[in-house]
C-alpha cells in the first residue's frame, strides 16, 4: 500500500527540515562525539544532505517528481546550498569551522539522495504499471 502525502505537507516537511539543517549547521560550537567513532560528523553531514536532498525532489519545488530535469536540478540546488551553508561558517562569530572533507561529505549525501529519489520514483512508476 502506498501512502499519497499531499504536495502541501511535503512541502511543509521540506521547510522545517530544511530550517532545522541550517540552524544545526550554524549552531555555535556544535560538537556531535560518539564513542568508536573518529568523525561522527561526516556520517552526520552525509546522511543530512542526503534527507534535505530527498525531501526537496518530493517537495517539487523544482519540477515534477520523477523528471530528469527535476532530477538534475534538485542536485545543482542541493550541491550550491551544501557549499553555501558550508561557506557560511567560516566567520568567526558563528563559532563553527568550514571544512573541505565537510563539504566533499554534504555533496556526497546530496548525491546519493538524488540517486535514492530516482531509484524510488522508478520503483513507484513500475509498481504502478504492474497494478
């Protein structure tokens, strides 16, 4: 069964999550430590990126769902905000640091949110046409 969210909540889901990334992201002095683990924060990056990247597609701010071009675009937005939000960072006032691994790990996750979009619209369309 598959559940139809109204493009109203998914845009609204979209917003807050993307509120709640920027001011974790610029969050003073921030730290994320976990035991075993050298930098939790990459993980944290890629994984976050990655959701922020998903719920844009499903948002269709950008375009139709499912479109190559929406698909296309949804990455370009996701990489110029992971470095935007990465560049942000760099005065000293906010009490964070910038960082390539940082960002090379934002686009990472962007990118394999893009990838996660296209493989669940393609599996939705062919679920579909099964039915």
């Amino acid at each position: 069964m598959i559940v139809r969210v109204s493009i109203g909540w998914r845009r609204a889901a979209f917003a807050a999550y993307a509120l709640a990334v920027f001011v974790a992201t610029h969050w003073p002095r921030l730290e994320l430590n976990v035991r075993g683990i050298e930098r939790p924060d990459l993980l944290a990056h890629f994984a976050v990126f990655g959701a922020w990247t998903v719920l844009l597609h499903a948002s269709e701010l950008l375009g139709r769902m499912g479109s190559a071009r929406t698909f296309a675009r949804v990455w370009l937005i996701g990489t110029a905000y992971a470095a935007i939000d990465e560049a942000l960072q760099l005065p000293a006032f906010v009490g964070r640091h910038a960082a390539w691994d940082d960002l090379a790990a934002n686009i990472g996750g962007v990118t394999l949110g893009t990838l996660a979009a296209m493989a669940w619209t393609s599996l939705a369309r062919r679920w579909r046409r099964a039915r």
